[in-house]
C-alpha cells in the first residue's frame, strides 16, 4: 500500500480478520485446556502463568500482578499511532466451585471447579485480542496504545478488580472494554453498550441467634427457621419500594443455612447472598 493511499476500515477488518483465522486453531485448543484446569479467584497460578508465557512468546512484555493476574500493554511501532490514548480490554481468568455436568473430552479434570461462568472464554478472547494487535503493532498499523488487563477473582467478594487497581493496572487507561460472553448473542456477533452491562456486586450476610429449643415448643423458643424464611422472601421485596427502580438493585439470596434436626429449634442461622446494583447513588 502506497503513502498516497492510507488504509481504509476495510483494509483493517481483512487484516484482523486474516491473522484471526491463523489462530483459531491455536486458540481453540488454548480454552479447551483452560477449561480443562479450573482454578478459583487468587488460586489462578496455572493460569496466569499460561497467559504470560504465550504473551512473552508473541514479543511482548507482561506483568505479572501480586499472586495472580496478568497486565500487558501493546504500543504502536514508534513513528505510527494516531495519538490517542490507553484503552484497556479486561477478561477475568478465574473459574467457580461447581461441578463440570459436561459430557465433552475437555471438561473439568478438577473435581468440584468448573468454568461455569465462561471465564476461560474470556481469557482466551482477550489473550487472542493481544495476539492479533501485537502483529499489527509489528507493522506498523496498531493506531493507539492498549493494555491487556487479566483480571483474577472476579468471582470473589471483594473481588479481584481491586487487586488490579491497588496495582495500577489502570493508571493511564482513557477507555476500557470489559470482556464477556452472553448466550443471547449469537454466535460470531459482538455486542457493544456504553455504560454497565452487570452490576457492581457487594456480599450480604445476614445472621440471627436465639436461645434455642424444641420444635414440639416453639412459643417457648425463637423460630430462626421461620425467621430466615420470611427475612429470604420479604427483604428483597421491601428493598424494591425503599429504592427507586430504575438503579437496578437487587438482593438474591445463594445460601440459606440454620440446625442440622429436624426436631431442634437453631440457637444460630444465615441468610447468604448478593446485593446487586447498577447505579452508584442508589448504592450509597
């Protein structure tokens, strides 16, 4: 391509899209084996280093976050660029303490881990998105600077987002896509939206204690069991009418716990769940 004539959109697209297809096969295989070898938030040492490695192998310069996750920029050969600042693709690496149900030649080999949450797709997709840009980088044809962020924990609360701020993961950064995959989208589409797509997530736990005693007395007791059934069905639907409905909070309980006879009244239970949201004032 001569001076005269610079490289149009179309031009670009053909480029991706040829070096996509020189990976795929490479890639395929990569998220087969991750799914393969689950590993929970903060635990990811087999991951990251997997993801670092190849990044090395491509040319590139990672950095590996305290325990575990991974941060690598790519920037426009020097000379090229259109000057424009940092933007940053996030994936999160870390899989869930569920069972893989799968019947495939890749499912988990980690009893109780699986990548249930897709997660190793969104390692892989972000780890092909470095792979193909820094190609493009080589000739001269990346138009700005972009930071590959590997987030660990995402399943966790607090969560691993706070690991990679703390460690400056986006200091720099003008704009950020975070990665993830949805089944309502079809297969070989990308779905763009400005703003939050999920929302921000915080840990509730909710515990009552009473003195105990036997199911044949309970007005002789305080019934915990009864308690936490009405506290899991009424919180979330008093919640609705404190808050306006438009910010997108939401309490779901995951873990109802309390005696273990069926005959005893609990001296102790816990309601455990998620309170989510999507708007920043609605949460404070």
């Amino acid at each position: 391509m001569s001076a005269s004539q610079p490289e149009g959109p179309q031009d670009t697209a053909a480029a991706v899209s040829s070096r996509v297809a020189a990976y795929t096969e490479e890639l395929v295989a990569c998220r087969r084996d991750l799914h393969m070898h689950p590993e929970l938030g903060r635990e990811e040492f087999r991951t990251t280093q997997l993801i670092h490695d190849r990044l090395v192998h491509a040319g590139l310069t990672p950095r590996l976050l305290p325990g575990t996750g991974v941060v690598c920029d790519i920037l426009p050969a020097p000379g090229t660029g259109d000057g424009r600042g940092l933007i940053a693709f996030r994936g999160d690496i870390d899989a869930l303490p569920v069972e893989d149900v799968k019947d495939v030649p890749y499912k988990s080999t980690v009893p109780g881990r699986a990548h249930a949450c897709g997660h190793d797709v969104h390692t892989v997709v972000t780890l092909g998105t470095g792979l193909v840009l820094a190609d493009l980088a080589r000739e001269g044809r990346l138009p700005r600077p972009v930071r590959l962020i590997f987030q660990p924990a995402e399943e966790k609360l607090p969560g691993g987002a706070l690991d990679v701020i703390k460690a400056g993961g986006l200091e720099g950064v003008e704009e950020i896509h975070a990665v993830h995959c949805d089944p309502r989208v079809e297969v070989g589409r990308v779905a763009l939206r400005v703003g939050a797509i999920t929302s921000a997530c915080d840990r509730l736990i909710v515990t009552l204690n009473g003195p105990g005693g036997h199911t044949a007395r309970p007005h002789q007791s305080t019934d915990l069991v009864t308690a936490l059934a009405k506290m899991a069905g009424e919180l979330p639907a008093a919640l609705a009418r404190r808050i306006d409905p438009r910010s997108g909070v939401s309490i779901v309980w995951g873990r109802i716990n309390a005696g273990s006879a069926p005959n005893v009244i609990p001296q102790r239970g816990e309601l455990d769940g998620t309170l989510r949201c999507l708007d920043i004032e609605a949460w404070r």
